[in-house]
C-alpha cells in the first residue's frame, strides 16, 4: 500500500509504513480494517509471542506502535510492549518545571512533543476508548460544570470531574515551592445556585454561596494534591 502518491511526479511511495501510519485515523471509522493493520505491525515485531521484540530501536516505529497498541489491547501484551519500551523511551521528569517527557535518547536540548504526544496517546488509551470519542461522545458535557482560571503551569488539576451530584476537585503543585500554596479558580454552570456544600481534604464542611455573575464563584484551594467536594445539601 503506499504511503502517498504524488500525482505531479506521478510517484507512488510503496511502504508498509501506507498501511500503518493510518491506523489511529481509522480506527474510529472503519475499526476491523485498522485493527487488521495493527496485527500486521505487532505480530512483524513478535509482540504476541515472547522472544525479543524486533524492529524498534528506532522511536519513529516504536512510538507509532505504542500509540496504536492501546486502542486494541490492554493487559499482559501492552504491558510486555511497554516494558521494553521504557528503557529506549528514557521516561524524564523535570521537577523544577513539573513536566514528565519521554527523551526517546535521541539527546536533544528539547523533548520532542508529537512523538510524546502519540506515546502518551497509546498509554492512556484503553481498548476501543478512541474509537468511543467519535462514535458514543459525551455531549452532556456541555451542559455540566465548568472549571476556569487556573494558575497554570504553577497550579494543575489533577482531577476536575463532576459525577453528577458532585464537583470533584484536586490542585496539583508544578513544583516545591508551590507546595502547600493557595490558588483560586472559578465554578460555573452548576444546576443551581443554592445549597453547595465544599467538603476539604481534611473533612471538614463550610456553605458555598454559590453567584449568579458571568465570572461564576471563585473557590479557594490548597495546592497539596488533596480532594475537594462541591456538593449540594
């Protein structure tokens, strides 16, 4: 299958790379055919069996192999592809920016971020979870809570997540001195505007008065990774 064809120089480009590279743009169309495609690449790099895995020293292919992985798998071969994956990854964290990157040992003064991007992709991924976002999305999400005015970088959630009755709420540090911190971000579009509840971290309850303003309600946060929830009495 080619990769491309260039209709100018009237060239096709035959590579095995025509049949894999648009595995993750299929998978939501046409699943069967790009789960195909991804035996074909995991089955040439002995993923299913357990000898040595073959043909990824070079982070192009294994990182696309990774990405594709976890849209059609889960448990003992994606963890046996991401086992020997970690050591050619080199899995970096930076304290001081709070960032975890993959180098890839490619020893570049910056990570590279699309391939970072689609390593992630494949490890976050759950099987058909990809597939899911086009054909079953969420649109009630449009109509739930919105959280707005983070203090990002220097703050992160590490859980913004309403469960239907409850806002579910965790400010993250980027780094020590952001530890322990205070931060404030904004709430808005709950059902209504009466009877809110925050529970802390440490149990305790206090009444939210909950505005009416465009701006929404601004709630304050302690930056240590604790849970908060906004609920209603």
């Amino acid at each position: 299958m080619d990769l491309y064809y260039d209709p100018i120089a009237d060239e096709h480009l035959a590579s095995p790379a025509g049949l894999i590279a648009p595995i993750w743009y299929m998978a939501p169309q046409r699943r069967d055919f790009a789960e195909t495609a991804w035996m074909a690449a995991a089955s040439t790099s002995g993923l299913f069996g357990d000898g040595d895995l073959l043909g990824l020293d070079d982070p192009r292919w294994s990182v696309m192999l990774a990405w594709h992985t976890g849209e059609f798998v889960d448990g003992k071969v994606k963890a046996r592809l991401w086992d020997h994956l970690e050591a050619s990854f080199e899995p970096t964290w930076d304290r001081d920016l709070g960032e975890f990157t993959f180098r890839f040992g490619l020893d570049e003064p910056h990570p590279r971020g699309q391939m970072n991007a689609r390593a992630m992709a494949g490890w976050v991924c759950t099987p058909g979870a990809w597939h899911r976002i086009f054909n079953e999305p969420n649109l009630e999400k449009f109509d739930e809570p919105t959280v707005s005015g983070l203090d990002f970088p220097r703050v992160a959630l590490s859980e913004a997540r309403w469960d239907g009755t409850a806002l579910h709420l965790a400010a993250h540090p980027q780094n020590a001195s952001a530890t322990d911190t205070r931060t404030s971000v904004q709430i808005d579009g709950l059902p209504s505007n009466n009877g809110w509840m925050l529970t802390r971290p440490d149990g305790s309850t206090t009444a939210i008065e909950m505005s009416t303003s465009p701006t929404g309600t601004e709630l304050e946060l302690v930056v240590d990774g604790g849970g908060y929830q906004l609920w209603r009495s």
